[in-house]
C-alpha cells in the first residue's frame, strides 16, 4: 500500500531543495546565495588580474633572455613573438662580420622557426589523445528517491548505485592504435616541414649569396672600366683617338650603376627572407656570406632512390594513414561483439514497518549487462569504410613512391646538369675571357684594337663571371632541391640493403603495419569476405 503522508513528505523535500538553490526561497537564502556569486565573482577578477600581470612579467622576463641569448627552445621561447610579432636580435659589429654559412642559417632556423613549432606541437597534440582514446568512460552514480517498495520490516529509504561501460576486449587497443598511427602521420608531416624550411633556407642563402657575389663583380667590373677610361681619356689627348670612347665608357659605367641597383634589391629580398625563416625582423642585417669552390662529386642514383624510398615523410606518412586504416578495419569487426555494463546497487530499509519484530536487512545487488550488436548495416558500413580507407592510403602510398622517385631522378639531373656548366666555365670559358680582355686592353693601348672590341670583350667577361655565380647558385638550390625530396643529408652513407623496387621495400618495411596486395585480393575472393558483399 502506497503511504500517502510520506509520499507527500518526500515530495516536499525534493521541491523545497529546488526552489532553495534556484533562487525562490526566502529572503535569507537568497541574500546568502547572491553574496555567495558575488565572493566568487570578485575572487575570479582578482585571480585575473593575478594571471595578466603573471603573464607579463614572463613576457618580459622571455624578452630580456632572448635579448641575452639564454633562452633554450621551447615553447616558452616563442611567448615573446607571439606578444610582439618577432624576435628581436641586437646584432653587434663580431656577428655582423662573422663568416657564416648555410648551416649556421639551417640551424637557426630549425631552432626558431614558427611553422616548425605548430607542427611538432600538433604531434604532441595528437599524440595525447591516445590515453584519451584507451581509457574507459567515466562511471555513472545514481540515486532514486520517491515512493520506493515497502518490506515487512520497513519501507526503503533510497536507492544508490554506480555503473560502469566496459568496451569488449581489444577495442579500447584499436582505438588507441588510430590515434597512435594518426600521431605517425602528423610526425611526417613535420619531417616535411623540417625538410622544407631547410631547404628554403639553403635557396634563400644563395639568393643572397649570389646577390652579395653580383655586388663584388660589379665593383670589380667598375674598377676595371674606369681604368679603360682613363686609357681612353689618355689616348684622346695624345690624339690617338676620339672622345667617343670616353663617352662610351661613361654610358657602361651608368649601366653598371643600374646593375649594381638590381642586385642591391635582390640582397634586400634574400635578406628579409632568410629574417622571416629565422622568426626575425625582416631588415635585420645579415653578414655577407663567404666566397665558396665547387667541390666535384659523384651521385648514385640507386642509392639516392632506395634512401627517398625509405626517408622521404610523403611515403612515411602514406604507409603511416594505411596502418591507421588498418586499426580502424579490426575496430570495426570487434563491433560485432558486446560491450558490458556492470554496476552495484545498494538501497537501506527503515525499522519502522508494520512488524516491528522483523529485522529486515538492507538491499543490495550487482547488475550486468551487455548491448546487443543487432544493427547490422552500421556495423558493415563501418567495416567496408575502414576497408576502402585501406585501399584509397595503400593507392596514395603508390602514387607517393612514383612521385617521390621522378622527384629524385629530376632534381638529380638539374644537380648534375648545373655541375657541368660550372665546371665548364671554370675550366675553359672563364679563363679564355680573361686573357681575351687582357690581349684586348693591351690591343687597345697599341692601337691595334678599337674601343668598341674592348668593350664588347669586357662585357662577354662581366656576363661570363655573373653566370658563373648563377651557376653556382643554382647548383645549390638544386642540391637543396634534392636533399629535400630525398628526406636526409644525401651524402650519408650506403646501407647494407641494395636498392629495391617498391613492392619489396613495402614489405621489408611496413607488411607487419597494413595488410598486402595479396591480403586485399583475399578481402575481395572471399577469404576475408563472405559469398556476400558484407565483410566478415
């Protein structure tokens, strides 16, 4: 029999408690719960106000240490960029003169580059889902109250309990392995980024370097032009010839004048480049950097492709996203098993029943329960998704090592091809210029050559030293061109594994990872799907 009174008792309780903390009830509470926000609101502006001015004493304190130079890499370092948009770097006279090279560069920039920085703090990101994705849901505890059943020895008070989901065995594994795999790919990505920074880097030093070398040839030139000037100049006056030459070397200086313009806007470009790979201020002075020879080298061309097949991070994170397909494909078939729900429930009994002399013990059991994997088109969908992922990364991974291979075989052949035109201009048509413009110059004083010779002579050498450096340039950004595509410094040493073609390197490196052509050609025989569409 339902107790009327203490339904109605109850159901006071429950109604006077709402209207308590929501507001309604007397004026006491009330007064008491808004002084009650407003202590909460004043302490929360004083714990900002606290946090602004924390957040600015590390600003500055981040500033001063950059300034010193005693900041490690961190991302602490970068708080100051974000407040002020760049690093400030105090350049003094030892570092402006200071002979770097491209590795200096490449090391300043992998240390302070920003695109490096969100990259790596995404693989961090990514990586701490992981935990996330193997833990169990959170427990869920219940009370009930109302008109709960009457037992002989009293009514029950309340009912308290606590569940908890547990994921059939192997799932929470799959999907931290997703999570795992899908931290891989972001790592090659930034390798990539890694890899392309650097080689900007190199192709931003050479813009300058070829910018600086420009800069010297054209004083050179200039030096050397004034001097046919003053031959010219001395000639008119002993009558040996006309004024026109002067003139004429007076329009070349003009025109050298104007070069010398080009090339200065060209060393402003490559400088504020080199700045912004750096994270510093665009028009930072850089030192000019040092005159560099060519070294001769051999390239294998097997070696270079078997290293790209195997460093390169498009193909790393290819074979990665196929792995995580592959961990999304054994998660969907575990859904075709239960998870379990278990659960204790604990309800106390009163001692004022209607037989008093009855000693009723309080309730308590354990539930279990498990769901039912009935909706077979979600199940299948989710497999056949994860089945085609399989093969849309297995075919991207194709496509990324026949990319990758033209990539290698085409930058290796603009390197070599810019190798053999510095060796050529080294070894013959620089050094047959110079003693052409020399045997002119000395033409010209004998009167056995005209100025107009002379000066076409010196301008064949003026364009011939320019491309020269061209050259050089170019064979370096190609180099960077190659070092970037191939993944790792392309003068590392030969392994022990001769080169492999594709299909082989994939299994040697990644068959334990994402299943085989083979395996996929199981998938659609049968062994791995049944006689119908749906996989098993």
């Amino acid at each position: 029999m339902i107790n009327t009174q203490q339904s109605r008792q109850s159901i006071a309780i429950i109604a006077g408690t709402i209207f308590l903390f929501s507001g309604c009830g007397p004026e006491p509470f009330r007064d008491w719960n808004a002084n009650t926000y407003t202590q909460m609101n004043r302490k929360w502006d004083r714990y900002s106000e606290w946090e602004g001015d924390l957040q600015q004493s590390i600003t500055e304190r981040t500033t001063q240490q950059l300034e010193r130079g005693s900041v490690s890499n961190t991302s602490a370092d970068y708080l100051s960029n974000i407040t002020s948009g760049f690093q400030l770097d105090i350049v003094n006279d030892e570092e402006l003169h200071a002979d770097r090279g491209v590795e200096w560069y490449v090391q300043a920039a992998l240390e302070r580059n920003p695109a490096i920085l969100a990259a790596s703090e995404r693989v961090e990101r990514i990586g701490k889902i992981a935990p996330q994705a193997r833990s169990l849901d959170f427990p869920l505890a219940f009370f009930e109250f109302g008109n709960l059943p009457q037992t002989a020895a009293g009514q029950v008070e309340f009912r308290s309990g606590i569940t908890q989901t547990i994921p059939f065995p192997g799932k929470l594994k799959a999907r931290g392995m997703i999570i795992e795999k899908e931290a891989a790919v972001a790592a090659a990505d930034l390798e990539r980024v890694r890899l392309q920074v650097i080689a900007d880097t190199r192709r931003a030093f050479w813009r300058l370097y070829y910018a600086i070398r420009g800069i010297e040839v054209t004083h050179a030139n200039y030096l050397l032009l004034d001097q046919f000037q003053r031959i010219a100049e001395a000639r008119v006056r002993a009558g040996q010839t006309s004024v026109q030459d002067v003139l004429r070397a007076s329009v070349e200086i003009g025109v050298l004048n104007e070069q010398l313009v080009r090339f200065r806007e060209q060393k402003i470009a490559a400088t504020a480049m080199l700045n912004q790979l750096m994270n510093r201020q665009p028009n930072t002075i850089l030192p000019d950097p040092p005159d560099v020879k060519m070294r001769d080298f051999e390239l294998n061309p097997n070696l270079l492709l078997e290293q790209a097949q195997i460093y390169n991070p498009s193909i790393q994170g290819a074979k990665s996203m196929v792995a995580r397909y592959r961990e999304q494909l054994k998660l969907a078939r575990l859904e075709n098993y239960p998870d379990f729900l278990l659960g204790f429930v604990y309800g106390p009994v009163r001692d004022n029943g209607p037989v008093p002399d009855i000693s009723g013990e309080d309730q308590w059991w354990v539930t279990l329960g498990f769901t039912i994997p009935m909706w077979t088109k979600r199940i299948q969908g989710a497999k056949f998704e994860a089945y085609h992922g399989v093969n849309e990364s297995l075919a991207a991974l194709r496509n990324a090592n026949n990319v990758v291979a033209f990539d290698v075989l085409d930058a290796l052949a603009n390197v070599e091809a810019q190798r053999d035109e510095v060796i050529l201009f080294r070894d013959q048509i620089l050094p047959q210029a110079r003693q052409t413009v020399d045997a002119s110059v000395s033409g010209y004083q004998t009167g056995e050559l005209d100025f107009l010779t002379l000066i076409d002579n010196w301008q064949q050498l003026l364009r011939f030293e320019l491309l020269q450096y061209r050259n050089i340039t170019e064979l370096e950004q190609a180099f960077a061109d190659l070092r970037e595509v191939v993944g790792r410094d392309i003068r590392a040493k030969k392994s022990e594994r001769g080169l492999q073609d594709v299909d082989s390197i994939i299994s040697d490196e990644v068959m334990g990872e994402i299943p085989s052509d083979q395996q996929l050609l199981e998938y659609k025989e049968g062994q791995e799907i049944e006689s119908s569409p749906d996989l098993k």
